[in-house]
C-alpha cells in the first residue's frame, strides 16, 4: 500500500498550485464515492417493497427481475434473447 501512496503523492506534488482546488475536490468527491460504493449492502432486497400493497402475482415480480437484472437472470434464467 505504501508503494501506491508515495507514486500518489508524487502526482500531486507535479499537479500546478492554481490547479490544485479543483484537483482537490475531484479527489474529495472520488474518495467519497469509493466509500459510499464500500458500505453498500452486498446483497439486493425484496422487489416486493416497490409495489407499496398493490397485489401483484410472483410470476409478475419474476418477469420484473428478468427485466431489470438481466446480468444476475442470465445465470438463473438462461441466455437473455
């Protein structure tokens, strides 16, 4: 780890002082977003909260699965046409 930290502060010590605010920022924001995407859960919950008491049938909520998680569906489902 301590080999990537020096090569980065290597990089900012060449980045031009009037360019350093926004350079800044663009760190700030990437670092909170590398956090952010950390502390995200895992695992996906129930679609069955979006509907809010609206009866819907699970082959509908299967359908919507297959539709809106076509990546996980492809191993579950088969192939996607």
């Amino acid at each position: 780890m301590e080999k990537y930290t020096e090569k980065i502060i290597n990089e900012i010590k060449k980045i031009p002082e009037e360019t350093a605010p926004e350079f800044y920022r663009k760190i700030r924001l990437i670092r909170t977003e590398l956090l952010i995407e950390s502390k995200k859960r895992k695992h996906r919950g129930s679609l069955r909260g979006i509907w809010k008491g609206i009866r819907i049938g699970d082959e509908l909520i299967e359908e919507a699965k297959r539709s809106l998680f076509a990546f996980e569906a492809a191993g579950k489902y088969g192939k996607r046409k």
